[in-house]
C-alpha cells in the first residue's frame, strides 16, 4: 500500500541489461529492489580482484559474495567453538559475531542470528540525465560508518552511513549528484 509503482521488481531483475533492453519508457514504470553487485559495494574491492585473478574472465557475482562472507563467518565460528560439529557452540560463536570485516561490509550477528543491515537498493528509473541523490536512512548508532554506494552503470556515489539512532529512526541526507546516460 502506498507504493505507486505499477510495476515491482525484485531482485532477480538487478542485472543492468533489463532497463537496456526495455528502455527507459518501460522500465521507469518500475521499482527495482536487489542487492547491489559486489562491483558497486567499496568493501569488496580486494574480493573482487582476488576472484578476477582466480577465475580469469569471470566476474564476481553477488550471491557469491555474500557466500564467501558467510563461510568465512562460519569458519572463525568453527575455529573457535573448538568442536565443529557442535550446534550450540558454533551458533553461540556465530552471535559474537561484531563488526566482521565481510567484502559485503561490515557483519554483525544479532541474538537472534540474523545480520540486520545486509546491504539493499531501490532504483527507481526515470530517464537519463543528471539527478540529485537524496536518500532517507535509518541506521542504529553502533552500525554508523558502514559504506555504502549508489550506483548505475559506470555512475557512482560512495558515501558513509550516518548513525540515526535506531533502524526505524529515518533521516533524509543529500548524496549529491549522479549522471545517468541515455
């Protein structure tokens, strides 16, 4: 409800061909939701170029991305729970998890065993041209400074988090200016 976009697009649609291939007339008639590309997240730098390196000619994928962050976790929770094949001891590790240094940002594990700020863009498609970026986010103190960035194409805005106070706390940030080609 209150969502006027006629069309809903969720994250199997984050690849950039389907606004090329529909246009811009089709395309701005929906909401992308996704995640973005590891490409477009400033701490998967050194991931993206370690993966080129091994698999030459292959792109670095976003599920992969997450993957290789989630075993990574899932291994310093191994080590030292001392016992790997202990449920409780490994889940017990895996919620100390705090600030891990992960290529999709900076990881936390809540009690609950979730990551509550996996990183997510909405792209709405208008036309091309240049456009001033104004984002409304909320984001729990201890979780400020995470990087982020919008992109489309080869435009780009790099920015840090502000720590709002909670999730649900939203302030709206001026990001700047992006210029979006035909």
């Amino acid at each position: 409800t209150g969502n006027p976009a006629k069309c809903f697009a969720g994250l199997a649609n984050q690849d950039p061909g389907f606004v090329t291939a529909a246009g811009i007339p089709a395309s701005q008639h929906c909401t992308f939701s996704g995640v973005p590309e590891p490409q477009q997240m400033p701490t998967a730098t050194a991931y993206v170029k370690a993966y080129a390196k091994a698999f030459p000619g292959k792109t670095a994928g976003t599920w992969g991305t997450f993957t290789y962050d989630s075993a990574r976790i899932l291994f310093r929770a191994w080590d030292k729970a001392a016992t790997p094949f202990n449920y409780g001891k490994v889940l017990a590790q895996l919620k100390k998890t705090t600030n891990f240094p992960g290529a999709t940002g900076k990881i936390t594990i809540n009690k609950q065993g979730i990551r509550p700020n996996v990183p997510v863009s909405i792209l709405n498609v208008d036309s091309a041209g240049k456009f001033r970026v104004v984002a409304t986010l909320g984001c729990k103190t201890e979780s400020a400074g995470s990087e982020m960035a919008l992109a489309c194409g080869d435009a780009r805005i790099a920015f840090k988090v502000d720590g709002t106070g909670g999730w649900q706390d939203y302030r709206e940030r001026d990001l700047g200016t992006i210029e979006i080609p035909a």
